[in-house]
C-alpha cells in the first residue's frame, strides 16, 4: 500500500501544527520522523491514522482519499496497523486474546491460525496463555507487534515503540520488529527523537521542524550533505568554524575548503563533525600558524574525546572537539597539528 500526505495543514488553538505537509510513503518502504519535541512527528502520525483532522489538505492510500479536509474515513476502515509507546494492552486478556482483539468478525479457526502465525512471528507463541504483567517490556513489545499485525495490515504507524525499554534490549527488539516489518512487506511509518535509531531502522528519514520538512532523504544523505546548520547538527556533536571566502575556498583555521556560489569576502561557518578533525603528533616546535594544544583527553573505548584549542596566526585561538581511535590517546597539554577531512566539511552562511 502507498500512503501520501498532500498540503496537510493542522493547527491547534490557532497555532500551526503542520504546515504544508507533503509526504510519499511506498509498499514496503521504512520512514523515519525524526526532529525536536514539539516539531509535528506525532502530530503527522495522528493525521495518518485518522486520529487529528487536518484543516485542509488530503491523505490518500492506494489512490482513495480518506482525508479532504471535510470527509474523514474513519481509522478502523484504514487497513493501519498501530504501534503504541506504552504498548496499551488489555490486562486483563492474555496474549492470545489481545492479539486477536482485532480480528473480530473473522471465523474461530481463521482467527486461531491467524494469532498462531503472528505470535511465531514475534516468537511469543509459547505465551499465548499468558497475561501481559508477567512478561517483560520486550515481550510485551513483542505482543504489540503481533497484535497491531494480525489484521493484515498494508501500513503500520509507530510512535516511539522502543523508548520505554532499556538500551540492550531497544537495540534487539527493533532489530527484530525492522525484520518482521520487511517480511509482512509493510509500509511503515515511526516516531523518533534519536538519530542513531532512525539512521538503523529507515530507508528514508524525513526531519522535521516547527511543522516543516526539513530534510527528506536515505540516511547517507542526511549525514552527510545536510541541507542547513539544523540538518548537521541534529545527527551529532558539530564543530563550527569561522572562515571567509577567497578564491572559491572558505579559508579557516584547519584549512581551505572549496566552495561555490559565495562572493570573495563572504563570512561563512564551516561545519564539521568532531571524527573528520585529524590530529598529528609532532616532535619539534612547528612555528604559531599551525599550533594545537590538547586541553583534555578522554580515553571512551573504541574511540578517544579530545578537546583541542587551536591558535591561528593572529593569536585568535577556536575550541574544538576531535573524536580518534581510543589507542591513540595524546597527553594533555601536548601539541599538535590539527586538520580537517575537507571532503566533509560543510559550509553555510552565519545563522
């Protein structure tokens, strides 16, 4: 099933939600929602189940409209399957009863078969006799799943499904529910605030702020050509450097970065991830327009965290952090030569 989202717009109370939303999700496809707080993720979700009825603008699945701003098709009749943070289980039904809650109206047996097959999916079928109090978050997660789809549904919303469990376990459990996605061919749309989690589950992730796209692409693209100092800043820590333009390059402290479209004498900042700081050590003075001094260095395990001041030729000096391999742990107070991986810097006009 293809879900689409054409110039959605929802607000609240007279502030705007959604503005202008647009959004393709095909058969099969994994999008992500990812952004601040308060940016319209779960908002947009709500719209796609039919829980919030924009002011105007459409949603369409499979080329039938079931949002033109007036009708509204109602979210049971929307072939979506849901995924709830808090898991939202009956207590009182055990595991086998809450998955076929929404199957109602199919034949006994067909209903049977049908929880059987999910439950082996999630393998939880071993628990179908058991109320969902005794088991743990992630089996209940597991239940969920199996729950939101046994109607055979073409698309599944999830907002936030893994926040509430533990690091070891969030990593397993959406590992394991991206597999169990793609095998049921499902379009799928999730909630998240943690980049690293969109960047493992989506095949597209859309960045969103203050009700807006910011960003719509794979999560290589995203990484690494943002579109502005919010897309770079969003997946990780960021350095920012001042440069000026001369001659087609941003001159800065680390080095020249080429650069189009910017006239000579253009103030910009340059962006940089604290990874593609490069550091050599040295064992002679190397002369004031290329000092580096260490501050502190933490050693973090498969990688070290250094803080680096960095000294240009008119003593104006710029604080860094640079990520290397934990080995190649320097001492604090040493100097060094700082560069930069100019193939991954990013340059853009002051905020």
């Amino acid at each position: 099933m293809v879900l689409k989202l054409e110039n959605i717009e929802l607000s609240f109370d007279g502030f705007c939600v959604l503005n202008q939303l647009n959004l393709t999700i095909g058969t099969g496809e994994f999008v992500c929602l990812l952004g601040p707080s308060g940016c319209g993720k779960t908002s947009t979700l709500r719209v796609c189940a039919g829980l919030e009825s924009p002011i105007s603008g459409r949603v369409i699945i499979d080329d039938t409209v079931m949002t033109d701003g007036l009708e509204v098709v109602a979210p049971e009749l929307r072939k979506i399957g849901f995924l709830f943070q808090d898991f939202a289980l009956f207590p009182h039904l055990n595991v086998f009863d809450n998955v076929a809650f929404g199957l109602k109206g199919y034949p006994k047996a067909a209903t049977e078969d049908r929880v059987q097959e999910v439950l082996k999916q999630v393998r939880m079928d071993k628990f179908a006799n058991v109320l969902p109090h005794t088991l743990s978050g992630g089996q209940q997660q597991r239940v969920a799943l199996a729950r939101a789809l046994a109607p055979k549904p073409g698309i599944m919303l999830l907002d936030e499904p893994f926040s509430g469990l533990d690091s070891g376990l969030r990593a397993q459990i959406r590992d394991e529910t991206l597999h169990v996605l793609k095998d049921n061919n499902v379009a799928a749309v999730m909630v998240t605030h943690d980049p690293e989690e969109a960047m493992f589950m989506a095949d597209r992730i859309i960045l969103m702020k203050n009700g807006t796209i910011v960003q719509d692409g794979t999560p290589t693209e995203l990484y690494q050509n943002p579109t502005d100092h919010f897309a770079a800043s969003f997946f990780g820590e960021i350095n920012v450097i001042k440069g000026i333009v001369q001659n087609n390059e941003a001159q800065t402290v680390l080095g020249n970065v080429p650069i189009s479209g910017f006239e000579n004498g253009t103030l910009v900042d340059v962006l940089i991830r604290p990874e593609n700081v490069q550091i050599q050590r040295v064992l002679n003075d190397i002369g004031s327009t290329e000092k580096a001094h260490i501050e502190a260095a933490r050693y973090l395990g498969r990688d070290s965290l250094l803080h680096i001041t960095v000294e240009d030729n008119k003593g104006v000096t710029t604080h860094l952090h640079a990520r290397i391999q934990g080995q190649l742990l320097p001492g604090e107070n040493e100097t060094v030569v700082a560069t930069m991986d100019t193939d991954q810097a990013f340059v853009f006009l002051p905020c």
